[in-house]
C-alpha cells in the first residue's frame, strides 16, 4: 500500500476513535428563527 494511504488510514482511524456524538438542540435544524450565536443550541440536551 502507498505510504500516503497508510499515514491518512493511520491518522483517520485515530481520529475516529476519539469523535463522540450527543443529541442537541432541535433549534439546530431551524435556521430562521434561531441565534446562531446561542451556545446552548450545542449542549448535549439532558435526557
């Protein structure tokens, strides 16, 4: 394998480990009326 392909498989397979996910806001998905500014729109939303 190319050494390029195995440096960005090494780096993306790291990378991927290390992204976590969380449900936010449904205010995210409404552009029009929401202040893309607000910093609660991407806090995790308590369960």
């Amino acid at each position: 394998m190319d050494e390029t392909i195995v440096r960005i498989t090494t780096a993306s397979e790291r990378m991927a480990r290390e992204v976590t996910e969380y449900e936010v806001d449904r205010r995210v998905n409404n552009s029009r009326t929401v202040d893309p500014a607000d910093p609660t729109l991407v806090a995790p939303v308590s369960a």
